[in-house]
C-alpha cells in the first residue's frame, strides 16, 4: 500500500509524526504497540512506505526549508 495524500494541513501533521517516530519505530509506546504500528493505525501507511512518500515528493524542502525564511 502507497500513502494517498490526505490534503493540509493533515499532510504535514503526518510528515512531522513520521519524523518523530522514525528513530523510535522499534520501540513500544506506552499500549504495548510498535511505535510503526501506532503510526500505521493512525495513517492507513507504514512509517518505511511513507518516508519513501516523503523522499519522492520532497516534503522536507515543503515543509522545514520553507518555513526558514
């Protein structure tokens, strides 16, 4: 399954929890799931298909670069 974009601002909530959780993926949240379940759950995506989403689509220079100026 590929990530479908869900439009503003949900889009770049998404990003940010992405970023969030990508080092924490291998952890467990305080339910007893993978932190990369959780995100799952909550996106329809897993957290490895949608930092590949996020490669492509250059949603970093979208939004971190942007928001230096």
């Amino acid at each position: 399954m590929t990530y479908l974009s869900k439009g503003e601002p949900e889009d770049e909530r998404i990003y940010f929890l992405a970023r969030y959780l990508w080092n924490k993926k291998h952890e467990l949240s305080s339910k007893g799931l993978l932190w990369s379940k959780v995100f799952s759950n909550q996106t329809g995506t897993t957290l490895e298909e949608y930092m590949v989403y996020a490669q492509t689509n250059n949603l970093k220079e979208r939004y971190i670069n942007d928001r230096k100026i």
